[in-house]
C-alpha cells in the first residue's frame, strides 16, 4: 500500500486558490447537516431524557431502559482506576500531574488599585460553577482528552464537573473513567453527538445543565455546540485534528513521515502538512510515507486522509514557510528545524509551537502538560488553547469615592449628552451634587 501526498509549489500559478481548495473548511455550512442536528438539538430540549435515550440506544447501540441506567458515579470511577493494569494507572497519573502543574501556572487572582482621587478599580475572577466536558469516543476512545478538559477546570476552581462521553461503563473503557476520577469528575453521562450536547446545554430531568461546555467532538459535535452558543458558553468551534509541519531537512523524514501519520490517523477528514524549503526533503518524506505506511495499524484511515486533505508544499525561504502556515492557522504546528526560535518569530497564527525535532506533537497529545484542546479550522487566528482561564468569570469592579464620582460625573455627562441620553447626564451629574 502506498499513498502520493498533493504536491504544491508556492511559486507556481495557483498555489493560493490551491491551497485554498484543499484547506476546505465549509463542512460547518452544510446544510443537511445542520437541519439534522438543530433536529436532534430541539427535540432533547423539548423531550429531556426521553429524547436523550431514545438518541442513544439508536446511535450509540445501546439498550439502556433509562437515564440513570447511562449514569457513572464516582465511587464507579474510582472503581475503574483501581482496576487499572499498573503500567496504565501509572502513565495516567503522570500525565494528570503534568497537566496539573502546567495549568496551576495559570491561575490569574482578582486584583485592585486606587487612584489619587480613593476610588478604587479592579476584576474579580470568579470560577464557572458547573461544566460539562465532551469527550469523543468514536473511532477511539480519550482519556487524555478527559484529562485535557477536566483538569484545568479543576485547577480554576469550578464547583462542578460533569461529563459526557459515549462509551458504556465497563472494563473496556476504563482509562476514560479512571482519566475522569483523577481529573475530579462528579458525574459522567455516557452519552454522545449532539444529543449530549443538547442535554449539557439545556438539562434534562436526570442530565445537569451546564453554565459552560468545553471539549472536541465530530461535526454533529461542533455544529450543535455552535447551535446551542449564547444559551451555554462553548470554548471553540473545533474541526477534524490538523497537523502543519515547517521542516528544513534536518530532521530524520522517517520522524516527519510518521508526525503526518499521528494526525492522519484520527480520521479520514483529519489534515496533515508538510512545508519545506527542500525539494530533495520533501521527496525522502514522500519516500518514509510509502515505506512506513503499510506498517501502520490504521493505514486505511491514514491513506484516504493523506490522499483527500495531505498536502507537501514547497516555499521559497523559511520565512515564507511561516507565512504559508499563518495563513493556514493550524491546530498544531511543528518547527521542525535546526533554529525554531528564528522560525517562531515569524508566526502569529498556531494553536500550539512544538519547537525542534525531538518535540513530537504526540506528546503534547498526552502528557507535556499544555491541553491538547486547540482551535482549529483557521480558528487560531482568534482563539486560543484551553486553559484555566475559559473555566473563569471576569467581573469588574468601580468603588467611586465622593471627589471621584465628581470628577467623573464631568466627563460622563459630557459624553451622555452627546449621545442624546439625558438620563444618563443626570444620573452621574446627581454625584457631583453630593
């Protein structure tokens, strides 16, 4: 088995509209799509549990009699991690401790000043008291994204966490719940699609709603987390994973070949890129794809998304590189290059860096501490990782004195009666009177 990856030249006529047409990023405009999926979103807000079971025993194939039956508590986690095989409990923990550490270097406090005039100014942050935590469990199952999602909400001081995730409580699905019981978990639904997304949102009578709900999932996943947005907080639109790779020859190909692999594997609409500078480098990565690929597990899922969404480009400097890839704005970037400081200055748009060859994207998949939770789709042109800080309330704080009141009442006035709101005016000139 073997797969060429499109090939494009920045140079050559095209490569823009090129690029574009292989970025391919209007699958969230579907119309059918989003018809099903406001379906699915109305009916469990309109039928709660009903509606959420009868979704979950079609499409998850399960035959649950009712919600509580899909319900997993903490003492059931807690169970799962006990009986962990060693070597997997072990990783699990150690993960969870560096996720930890990383995020509790995020927390943010309130603060306060005063002016010259004693009034005083300031934010008080404020954890989100209950969220709901997707994770996926299609093709695979996710306990690092349990992890990823959980802990920095643990971190930030939420009161509540609960979670979905479509994998029935047993031995098979251990790591999940035991990734759940580590991360600080309350509740988990085993649910999925958008139909558990619908029941975070707006609650059922057995299913929580949630203030706030975070974590990746396929398109029925994000087209109903942007459905339900303005009812509930979301963290992100997120698409199908994306890998972009800025090499200059001097990692091993065989490394690269199999970085675009670890993307590639997730599913068939997943999208890795290579840019380089090297036209040989690109030739020996194309030569490490058809050697390593027929040794892969999941080749079939590799092949078909290398083939419909892979692309090798070729740019003129790595300076350009970075340009090509700020247009791309990928979930994950890699600076596979001898100076990725030199690179890095040169990126502005990039859900996560991992600098130099040996920072393989796989570990921060798992365990260098940062969340794998990153926008994608372009979307890292305005959004940003998960962190402590989208598990947080910002409220500002204005403690007028009475000379400060005064000096404002000033402006204010000015400024409402420009704007025809003479209630305003009067509200801030009646301080002043004080």
């Amino acid at each position: 088995m073997s797969v060429t990856v499109t090939r494009l030249d920045s140079r050559a006529q095209g490569f823009s509209a090129a690029l574009d047409s292989r970025l391919n990023r209007t699958l969230l405009a579907d119309t059918q799509l989003n018809a099903a999926v406001a379906a699915i979103v109305g009916d469990v807000r309109a039928r709660g549990d009903e509606a959420l079971l009868e979704y979950t025993n079609r499409f998850d194939k399960r035959n649950a009699a009712d919600v509580a039956a899909l319900s997993v508590s903490r003492e059931q986690m807690q169970i799962s991690l006990e009986r962990l095989p060693a070597g997997q409990a072990a990783a699990l923990r150690e993960a969870a401790e560096r996720i930890r550490d990383y995020h509790e270097k995020q927390k943010t406090g309130s603060w306060q000043y005063e002016d010259a005039k004693g009034s005083v100014y300031g934010q008080k942050v404020t954890p989100l008291d209950r969220v709901g935590i997707y994770v996926p469990g299609g093709k695979a199952n996710y306990p690092s994204s349990m992890l990823m999602n959980a802990i920095p909400a643990s971190v930030a001081g939420v009161r509540e966490i609960v979670a979905t995730v479509p994998t029935a409580w047993d031995e098979k699905g251990d790591l999940i719940f035991a990734a759940a019981a580590l991360a600080g978990v309350e509740r988990i639904y085993t649910v999925g699609g958008a139909q558990a997304i619908a029941a975070l949102a707006y609650g059922t009578q057995s299913v929580p709603r949630v203030d706030k709900i975070t974590g990746p999932g396929n398109i029925y996943v994000t087209l109903a987390k942007k459905m339900v947005f303005g009812d509930v907080g979301i963290d992100m639109i997120a698409g199908p994973s994306e890998l972009t790779i800025i090499a200059d020859g001097s990692t091993n190909p065989d490394w690269v070949a199999m970085d675009l692999f670890s993307q590639a594997e997730h599913d068939e609409q997943a999208q890795s890129i290579l840019i380089s500078d090297n036209a040989g480098y690109l030739d020996q990565v194309q030569a490490s794809i058809g050697r390593l690929l027929p040794t892969m597990a999941r080749r079939e899922i590799i092949e078909k998304s290398l083939e419909q969404r892979g692309l090798l480009i070729l740019a003129a400097s790595l300076e350009e590189a970075a340009q090509i890839s700020n247009r791309i704005a990928p979930e994950h970037l890699e600076l596979s290059v001898a100076d990725p400081q030199a690179v890095a200055a040169h990126i502005r748009h990039a859900g996560a860096l991992f600098m130099g060859a040996y920072s393989a994207e796989a570990l921060g998949d798992y365990c260098a501490g940062p969340s794998h939770v990153l926008p994608t789709s372009g979307t890292a042109r305005f959004f940003s990782a998960l962190g402590v800080y989208d598990f947080q309330k910002r409220s500002s704080i204005i403690q007028c004195s009475a000379e400060g009141a005064a000096e404002l009442a000033d402006i204010a006035t000015e400024l409402a009666t420009r704007e025809f709101l003479p209630a305003h005016a009067a509200s801030a000139a009646y301080r002043r009177k004080v």
